[in-house]
C-alpha cells in the first residue's frame, strides 16, 4: 500500500466516522428533544391535577354549625367566593386534564351556579348573607359530598393513565367529546 493510498484510507474512515457521529448525536439530539416535550406535558398536566388536589381538599373539610355539619366551603360569603373562583381557575387549565375530568368540574360549576348562586339575595348584609350560605350547605351537604368522591374517583384512574400522552391527545381530537352540562 503506498503512502497516498494510507491517506485517502484515513481520510475516508475519518470522513466516515465523523459522518456516524453526527448522524448519532442528531438521533439522540431528536430524542432528547422529544423527550423534554414529553416532560413539560406531564409537567403541565400534573400541575393542573395539583389544583384539582386543592379543590377536593377544600370539599373534604367541615365546619360543625350548632345542629349541623356543613361544607366549609358554604360558612360563608368569602369561603364560597374563595372557593368558586378556584374551580373557575382550574376550567381555565381543562386542556391538560381528562375530558371525564373537565366535564365534571363544568357539571359542578353549573350545579353551583343553578343550586347556590342564584338562591342567594346578594342584597342582604355580610351576616344574613353568611347565614344564607350556611342553609344551602345544610341542604347541599350530601350533593357536595358526592361530587367530592366523584372528583376523587376520577382523579385517581385518570393517575393510572396520566403518562399516555398519546391516547390523552386523541381523546382532544374527539369532537363528538361536550360537556354533559344543562344550564
């Protein structure tokens, strides 16, 4: 073998080589890209169900009135408002939970809405208000508290399933997926 023919020898193998390593470090490049995708989703979709978390929380503490228990999220006035405008929050991120799971919490958005809000005479003051709030907890104690396991059941097989990414896109490119809500 004279000498030019080691060159080019070299020369190819190398050019070879370096062909291989950068076809190698793209692949593992796409990977890794794919991958940081697949974690922010999950990142995303865990957070929104760390707020559902927070909602069942909410639901699950009682305040004992003088011949009743209530959710305390019915004590009063600003424990409702508080209480309302975090399961509104949540509706805004219903993209990155189950459809099960959005249209339950749109189920319990209108049920309030239809079974508390309009019941109440806004024009009474803080103290009659509360008081209003407190009845409606007596009378919707059991409807609450149903809910509540609904949310805890759904919540706990849609844990089962939260890294499929795959099969929660599809169920988003489900049309025939509405809300099964009566206003």
């Amino acid at each position: 073998m004279t000498s030019s023919q080691i060159i080019l020898t070299i020369i190819s193998s190398s050019l070879v080589s370096t062909i291989l390593a950068v076809i190698t470090n793209w692949i593992i490049h796409r990977s890794s890209y794919k991958n940081d995708y697949y974690k922010k989703i999950l990142d995303k979709r865990i957070s929104a169900y760390e707020n559902i978390n927070h909602i069942i929380s909410k639901m699950l503490i009682h305040t004992k009135l003088d011949n009743s228990v209530i959710p305390t999220v019915f004590f009063s006035y600003e424990y409702y408002t508080e209480f309302a405008l975090l399961l509104g929050t949540n509706l805004d991120h219903s993209f990155w939970i189950s459809n099960e799971m959005a249209n339950k919490l749109t189920e319990i958005n209108v049920y309030l809405i239809n079974n508390v809000e309009n019941k109440i005479d806004n024009t009474k003051n803080t103290n009659d208000l509360d008081t209003e709030y407190q009845n409606i907890g007596i009378i919707q104690f059991e409807q609450f508290r149903i809910f509540r396991k609904e949310l805890q059941k759904i919540m706990n097989n849609d844990f089962k399933r939260l890294h499929k990414l795959n099969s929660f896109f599809k169920s988003k490119e489900d049309t025939k997926n509405t809300f099964g809500v009566k206003f």
